[in-house]
C-alpha cells in the first residue's frame, strides 16, 4: 500500500501532546514514524493536513479538556475539509467505543499500540473514519527511530505499559501488559542522542524499574546506558517501590552519572488505602525503602505522587498521609484528587468522599509540601551545586537556568561562554520552594 501523502508537496502535520512524559516520548516516536512515512511537521493546525491530539485518560479532567480542544481543531477541518483529525493515546483506548459518537469529525482514533500503522490508517483515513485500537503485547517499537525534541535532556522509553493493576488506575488497560524494550535498541537510541549533543538520559516507563529483557534488569540497564560516551546524567521515571532492588540502588549508588534523585510513588501514608489501592507494600516497607535508599546513596532527594479522597478514605487515613510526608520530608510531589475512572477495579465502588472535601485535602497536601520543599532548599543555602545548563532562565536578566543532580532548578548569572549543555559549579545564595538562586564560583 502506498503510504506516503499523494499531494504535490508533503503533507503537514501538527501533533499536541497531553498527559505525562510517556505520552511526550510516544508523540516524539509518531513524529519519527510520520517523517519516515514522508510527512513534514508544522506548529499551525490551520496549515495542517493533518492534526493529532496525543491524549491522556488517567483522570476526567484531563479527557473533558481533550475534548474540548478537538471541539475547538475541528474548526480548521471546516477551513479545509481534507484536513484529517486523530485522537492517539490512553483516551482512544479508553473511549474507543463511544469516541466517533462524541467527536463526530474524527478521521482517525488509534490506541497507543497502533503507531506503526499510522501512515496506512491516515491514508485510510481519507475516505473513511479509520480506528486501530489493539493492544499488542510484542510491541516495543524497537530499532524505530524517534523525533526527538531539541535541548540537552532526552527522554527514552524502556518499557511500555504496566502489569501492576492498582485499583484506582487505567493504564494497564489503556497501555497494555508490560513489556521491556531491547537493551540493543535502547542502547542505539542513547548513542545517536549523545552523538547530537544530549548531555542528559531519562530512562521511561510505568514501572521503569521493573524492566528485564532476558538476562538484563534494570539495574543492569542502568550500566549499560552509563557505559556511553556523551552522556553525562541519567535519571529514571517511575519506579514502583516493589521493583527497588538492591541491583538498582547499587547501580544508582557505584555509577556517578546516576542522578542522586528518585521518583517514589507513595499514593497514601495509610495502610488500609494502601491495600485498598492494592499498591503491594504497607507504610512501614515503604519506610524501611526510604531508610535504605537514603543510607545508600548520599544527597539524595525525594519526590512523590500523592492521591487524596480515594473511595473510603477517612479524615485519619488523610491524617496519616500528612504525617508521612513529614517523615520522610520529600523535595517534590506531585498530589492530585481521586478521580474515578471507568474500567478499573475501583470504578465499580464510585466516590465516597466529595468534591468540597477532596480540594480541601489536595490544598493541605500543597501546603504542606510546599513548606517541607521550602525547608529542603534552605538546607542548601551557602553549598556549592553543579549545575547542568539548559537555556536562558524565564525571569531574564542575564540569568541561566539548569538543573542540580537532585533534580532542582538552578538559577546561575550567565557568562560569555556557557551555554546550554555545559556542567557550571554555583554556591546557593537564595531559596524559594521551587528553585535555587545561585551565585558563579
Ligand atoms: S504501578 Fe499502579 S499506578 Fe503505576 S501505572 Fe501501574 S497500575 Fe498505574
């Protein structure tokens, strides 16, 4: 079948991203398959041929404002009837059957396993609405070559969805089964980033750390990305607590270019949520992890999800959310309010905690964290840090911005010289919760 778009010059795609890092890397990987296809990128839907909103299906929100925003593309397809509009991602999984009903302009709807296919089911598309939405258990997408963005960090995807089935949670049935990446795939990938200048690796997946592929864990993974050249830093998200083996903290802990950073979902500091969510350890485990990994690996900073007004959480049981995050005192978290979601084993139980009540835990989630995050920072103050250059800092005056190895934004005065992608060392002079404003040594 031809593939390649039958109009005199390229057609032109605009792609918009929702949702988390996976779904930015899986939108990079449907660039880099387009391309491939002979299709040319545009950053104006109203010149598109073609527009794809890559979406995210893990809270309701998230799909309302999805929808929205089709509503609000579809005005290009009037402009241009030829125009085609996708839905990619978790919310084509999620919403397959209902999706041509609700967005009756829709040319294309394809679940997260069907980008290979994207260049036959867009020339589908052209005539007939176009649905591809099998989850497949060997895809990896592996030895396919991504568009990466342009900058000094990189994102590479380890392994595709999840085998965990927490309750409150859609990705197993909107990503699929777990599945790992080959090292060899993953390794060429990393090699062609450093080639191009990347100084940063973050290795992706569900469970990240739950990655093997044959005789390769993660921990071994870790090594091998180490082991290139080019490569500075490498960090990973997110690892399940259940999957932080001691071959992982010894790769974080005997491989410098290992960030001294972690991503430790907590989802509840109680232990009937816990069971409730089915997250497969208990309060006291995930303590003993956080004892252990701050034994192990010096400077290391800390940060979370946290999910208020699961479906039975009590007053208490929110109690002890906050006592834990005073206990183990996290750099960042990331808090949201439970969102029922259809096709979990949750959906079925509905909301017992209401909306009023659930804002007003997520606000003292984030007052909270914002205090400890304050508190963290200020341990810094007067130490040296080094900083990983990004660009131009959003504040201006001659200032630069990159990251610490914990993961923090530095704020350092540029120099003729430095430039995005240099290493510079910097002494903290001020603090807020979200940044670190430096001095130059
Ligand atoms: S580990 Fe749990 S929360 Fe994370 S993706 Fe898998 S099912 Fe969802």
């Amino acid at each position: 079948m031809n593939t390649t778009p039958n109009t005199a010059s390229p057609a032109r795609v605009y792609l918009e991203t929702y949702g988390c890092q996976m779904n930015v890397a899986d939108s990079e990987l449907v660039g880099g398959i387009l391309r491939g296809a002979g299709y040319v990128h545009t950053d104006s839907p109203a010149e598109a041929d073609v527009i794809l909103v890559n979406t995210c299906a893990i809270r309701e929100h998230a799909e309302d404002r999805v929808l929205r925003r089709l509503s609000e593309l579809a005005h290009f397809k009037r402009a241009r009837p030829a125009t085609r509009i996708g839905l990619l991602g978790c919310m084509a999984q999620h919403n397959r059957a209902s999706l041509l009903g609700r967005a009756p302009w829709l040319d294309l709807v394809a679940g997260p396993d069907s980008y290979r296919r994207l260049p036959e089911l867009l020339d589908h598309a052209r005539f007939d609405a176009a649905v591809d939405v099998r989850l497949d258990r060997g895809e990896t997408y592996a030895g396919l070559n991504s568009d990466h963005a342009a900058g000094i960090r990189a994102y590479v995807t380890a392994m595709r969805g999840c085998d965990r089935f927490c309750t409150f949670c859609v990705v197993p049935y909107v990503r699929g089964r777990e599945r790992s990446v080959p090292p060899a795939s993953i390794l060429a990938e990393v090699r062609e980033l450093a080639a191009r200048g990347v100084k940063e690796i973050v290795l992706l997946g569900q469970t990240v750390n739950a990655y093997r592929e044959g005789e390769v864990e993660f921990g071994g993974l870790l090594r091998m990305v180490a082991a290139i050249e080019g490569i500075e830093r490498i960090r990973f998200t997110s690892p399940h607590p259940c999957n932080m083996t001691d071959p992982v903290i010894d790769a974080m802990v005997s491989e410098p270019k290992v960030q001294p950073y972690l991503h430790l979902p907590l989802q509840s500091g109680s232990n009937s949520m816990l069971a409730a969510m089915q997250r497969g350890y208990t309060v006291e485990q995930y303590l003993a992890l956080v004892d252990r990994v701050r034994a192990s690996i010096p400077k290391l900073a800390l940060s979370t999800d946290i999910i208020v007004g699961f479906y039975g959480e009590t007053e208490a049981d929110f109690e002890a959310t906050l006592s834990l995050m005073r206990t183990v005192r996290y750099d960042s978290a990331f808090s949201f309010k439970y969102s029922v979601r259809e096709h979990t084993r949750a959906h079925p139980l509905g909301d017992s905690v209401s909306e009023d009540e659930k804002a007003r835990r997520l606000a003292a989630v984030i007052e909270l964290q914002q205090a400890i995050a304050l508190e963290r920072n200020r341990e810094s103050l007067g130490h040296e840090v080094a900083v990983l250059i990004e660009g131009p800092a959003r504040r201006g005056g001659g200032m630069m911005a990159g990251k610490t190895p914990q993961f923090k934004t530095a704020i350092v005065p540029a120099r003729p010289g430095v430039e995005p992608g240099d290493t510079v060392v910097a002494r903290v002079e001020a603090v807020t919760a979200q940044s670190l404003i430096c001095a130059r040594v």
